[in-house]
C-alpha cells in the first residue's frame, strides 16, 4: 500500500466557500486527488480576519514597497498577513507535508502570475508576475517540496512530476520512520529508475548514502538522503534522462517483442518527447510487457507507476498554462 502524502491546500480550492465573493473553486484534480492523500487547508485571508464575503485585496506597490492592500477601505494588511504566515509556517513544519497546492493568481496564495498593482488607487495600472503574500513565503520556507498552484496543474507534465515527488516524499517518510538501513537500500533499490530519471547525479550519490559502508548511524543517513531526495526532484523531468531510462528498460524485452511493437514504442516515445502524449502513456506499454514476461526487477521500479493510475486524468486536454 502507499505511503500517503501529507498536502496543504487553499481551503478555497472545494473545502469552503471562503474566496472573497463568498465562492469556492471547484477543482476536478483536487477533488480526485483527496482519495489518495491527506489534506491541510486554511484561508490566509479568512485567518486574518478579512471575513467573507468581503472588498478584494491586490499586491499593490506603495512608497516603493509591495503591500497587501484592499482599495475599498484603504486598509493595508501585509503585516497582519506576514505575521499570521510565520505563525503558520511553524505549524505546517511539524506536519510532515510533502506538497502544497496553492490556489493561482491570488494576492495571497498565489506563486506567480499574481497581478502587481502600481499604485494604491482602485484605478491603477498592473503588471504580472509577482507573488502573493502567502505563496511568497511557502516558497521561500518549503522549497524544495512540491509547491504548485491549480492552474499549473491542468498542464499533464507538471501534474506528473508533482504526483511522482509527492507520493516518493511520503514514502521516504515512512523510509525515515521505520529507522532501518534495510528499508533505506529497497527504497533506494525501488527508485533507482525514477532517480535516474530526475538527477542522476543525485541518484548515485544517494545511492551510495543508502549503502552506508561506513556504517553511520541510519537516522544521520536518512537526515542526509532525505535533503539528497528533495534536490534530485528540485527540477522537473526533462526529456532526455527519461528516454534514456525508457530505452534501457526496452532493452529487456529485446527477445519477447515483435518489430512491429518495438516500432509502435519508439513512435509513443517520440511523441512524447514532443509534448504529444503524457509519460504515463509510454510507461503504460512497458507496464503491460513487465507483467506478460515476468520482469520482477522492472515490476519493483517505482519510474513505471510512481503515483496511482487513477490519478491519470484523460478526461483533459493536459494543455493546462
Ligand atoms: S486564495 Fe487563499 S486567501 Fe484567497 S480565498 Fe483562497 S484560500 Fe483564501
């Protein structure tokens, strides 16, 4: 059974209808997603005490400093919100998440494309591309976690490669829990493809963390690995590491597969090298021949199914921004 992540979320993406007119956003990817992890919500807003519904607040620049300010009143909260976001950051530190998926564009949640207002006057012009005011700091305090926002997830690669580094966190979560070298070296065993696929720099040297011949403490190795984890998934898959990782593992069934097959695998991944088809799509091929043929050592590598199936949406475009 997998390890279930531990993810926060803006409370406005379905858990309440807190957004400022009184709405709530109706997510399908969050909602399907709760099946398979376990959530923390807030409203930063409503936790400052702005009510719902209420007059809208922008990231505005005043006297040359960003603000969070709410043109109906003239009120300027950036202090309240800064204040509630430290309170609040040492409090999602003892909960062990491995993601947040914030909500886009928001004054406060947001990551980016968040609108920044040049003046403090209702009519003032914007440009795009600053932060919120929580996004800001959740950035800042959890990188490198999985941090997206809803919109961004529409989009099929990025949604992969934050349900592979959600659902790889949890379960070297529980890797560090158990506290033994053995359930460190199958976690490393298991993830060696996916690994190799993110970083293999990374994957090597975790690789010789998880043998350990030195024979240090394991909780001093977890410790270590655990930050190594975090930066092999700092950036997102790019192509050629994956394609390499799909070749080798097609060349396991050199003998088993027909012209014709290997011919329709080489296609699907070049389709996928051109953003055409999803990875899930590729290893999906693989997956049907690891079971016809027995490949155990194939069927253990989490790189072929590191987040459950049901979680591939094919019901969207996947186009997402
Ligand atoms: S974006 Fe954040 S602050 Fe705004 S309504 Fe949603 S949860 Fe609340």
């Amino acid at each position: 059974m997998r390890a279930k992540p531990r993810i926060f979320a803006s409370k406005c993406l379905g858990f309440a209808n807190c957004r400022w007119d009184g709405a709530t956003v109706n997510d399908r990817f969050v909602e399907r997603l709760g099946k398979y992890v376990d959530y923390i919500t807030c409203c930063p807003e409503m936790e400052i005490g702005l009510g719902c519904p209420r007059d809208p607040i922008r990231v505005v620049l005043k006297e040359g400093n960003r603000a969070l300010f709410q043109p109906n009143t003239g009120k300027d909260f950036s202090k309240e919100m800064l204040a509630y976001r430290s309170k609040q950051f040492l409090a999602l530190k003892k909960e062990k998440l491995s993601g947040f998926i914030l909500k886009s564009r928001s004054p406060s949640c947001g990551i980016k494309d968040v609108k920044l207002f040049n003046g403090t006057k209702e009519t003032s012009g914007h440009t795009g591309g600053s932060a919120g005011f929580f996004g800001e700091g959740v950035v800042k305090e959890f990188a490198p976690l999985a941090i997206e926002d809803e919109g961004r997830l529409t989009n099929f690669p990025i949604r992969e490669n934050f349900l592979a580094k959600i659902f790889t966190h949890a379960e070297f979560l529980a890797v560090k829990n158990a506290g033994t070298a053995r359930a460190l070296s199958d976690f490393q065993a298991k993830n060696k493809y996916l690994l190799l696929a993110y970083n293999e720099k990374e994957m090597r040297l975790m690789g010789s963390l998880a043998a350990n011949l030195k024979k240090r403490p394991v909780k001093e190795v977890n410790e270590e690995y655990g930050g190594h984890l975090l930066l092999a998934f700092a950036k997102q898959l790019s192509f050629k590491p994956v394609i390499n990782v799909l070749t080798h593992a097609l060349g396991y069934f050199k003998e088993q597969l027909v012209k014709e097959e290997k011919k329709f695998f080489l296609e699907s991944m070049e389709k996928y090298r051109a953003g055409k088809l999803p990875l899930s799509a590729v290893t999906g091929l693989l997956q049907m021949w690891i079971v016809k043929y027995k490949v155990d050592y194939l069927k253990e590598q989490t790189f072929f199914s590191p987040f459950p199936e049901e979680l591939v949406d094919l019901g969207d475009s996947g186009k997402g921004r």
